[in-house]
C-alpha cells in the first residue's frame, strides 16, 4: 500500500469514528427522551385514573340523590 492509500484509508476511518460518536450521543439522546416520555405516560395514566375515579364517586352520589327523592 502507498501512502496516498494509506492516507484514505485513515481519513475513512477517522469519519467512522466520528459517525459512531454521533450515533452513540443520538442515541443517549433519544433513550434520555424516551424516560421522560415513559415518566410522562405513567403520570398521565394516573391522572386518568384519578379522574374516572372521581366521575364514578359523582355517578354514584348522583344515582343515591336520584333513588332518596
């Protein structure tokens, strides 16, 4: 091998290097997202259930009143 290949060959492998930094950062980046969108749902799966909660509960008290008068 001359050095003009030797001299590509190592310039591809620096922009390897590179590329798998970039794709390893992207990818901590997306994972971190994927926490919060994960903490997020189960946040939000809770207040939905809070809520059901509370509609049953006035359902109930609703329907009690209706059957007192």
């Amino acid at each position: 091998m001359d050095a003009p290949d030797i001299n590509a060959l190592s310039q591809r492998i620096t922009q390897l290097i590179d590329l798998c930094d970039q794709l390893k950062l992207q990818n901590q980046h997306l994972l971190a997202q994927e926490r919060l969108w994960r903490d997020e749902r189960v946040q939000l799966i809770e207040k939905n259930d809070l809520a059901r909660q509370k509609v049953e509960a006035m359902i109930l008290r609703l329907k009690s009143l209706e059957h007192d008068s």
